[in-house]
C-alpha cells in the first residue's frame, strides 16, 4: 500500500482531521495536508515518519484505538509505502553538483524548478515529484555544460576505461541512472 494510503488509513481509522494529526505530530498543517493527497512524500530516513508515528499512536491511546500497535509498527507500516531511492537521489544529486561547482540557481533554472526547490531536493528535506524527469533534466544540463569527463567519470565513480567514447545521449543515461541509482 502506499504512504498516501497508508497514512489516510490511520487518519480514518483514528476518525482524525489533518489539523488534529497535525497538532500531535508536530508537523506543520500545510505539509501533513501536502502528505494527505499524495503531493509530497517525506524522505525513507527522515524525521516526519517518527513525528507521524508518534502522532498517530498518541491519538489512538487517547481514544482507545487498539488496533493501531506500536509506534515502531506504524513506522514499519508508513514507511512501506515510500520509496527508499529518493534519498539516495538527493544525496547523489547533491554530491555531483558539488563535485562540478553547480549552484543551486544555475541548475534550477536549466531544469524549470525553483532554486529553493532544488535546495530542499538536495538536502533532503524534499523528494521529487518526479525523479525521472529530474534525473534526465539534470543529466542533459550536466552533458551540455561540456563538464569535464574525467571529473564527471571521478564524480560518478565509472572506471577510466569505460565512458571515453560515449555519445551525449549515453552520457545522459549514465547519469540519469547513476542519479536514480540504477
């Protein structure tokens, strides 16, 4: 199931509004709403599954929802709906674009996102909407900046001998995949 599912299965089953959710996790309003309808999902590792967890069990104690469990059971239960690669995205994204002296605004202006976006993206306080898309975005402004290949080959981590003849497309695909660690 996923986290979205997941977690408005807690809030029905608790008979919780967001804001009640919100007040005992410690999470602001807006974000838990974000959390709700599927529009943003927190990190695998980050703090607002533990804020959540505690939340939900906090309500379920006071109105005597057994059912529920443990906070480590309904961590277990939210976090099997996440996606775990995000966090490796942003912590490789965030890696490359240090390695390659890329700021914040010159990448987010070639990939069509807010710079302070892609700031949260890297940190990891935000995963992307869209992983894919953001890999092959980020990808082809790597390859069309003319990086230098053997920086780019030592920020990837690819052998020397592999890479010397790829096309910018491969070039494109290799960082894509190495961003979404495939």
């Amino acid at each position: 199931m996923s986290f979205v599912s997941t977690l408005n299965e807690y809030c029905n089953l608790l008979a919780c509004s967001s804001k009640d959710l919100a007040e005992r996790s410690g999470i602001s309003p807006s974000t838990l709403s974000r959390y709700r309808s599927g529009r943003r999902t927190p990190f695998y590792d980050g703090e607002s599954i533990h804020k959540l967890a505690a939340g939900i069990v906090s309500i379920a104690q006071e109105r005597g929802v057994e059912e529920i469990g443990t906070e480590d059971e309904v961590i277990r239960e939210l976090l099997s709906g996440i996606n775990h690669s995000s966090t490796s995205f942003s912590r490789r994204l965030d890696a490359l674009m240090r390695k390659l002296q890329i700021s914040n605004v010159e990448m987010a202006r070639h990939v069509a996102v807010d710079p302070s976006y892609l700031s949260r993206i890297r940190n990891g306080r935000r995963s992307p909407a869209d992983p894919q898309g953001l890999a092959l975005r980020c990808a082809e402004f790597i390859v069309a900046r003319r990086q230098d290949r053997d920086l780019l080959r030592d920020a990837l981590q690819v052998p020397a001998d592999d890479g010397h003849a790829r096309s910018d497309e491969e070039a494109k695909e290799l960082i894509a995949r190495w961003l979404l660690d495939r």
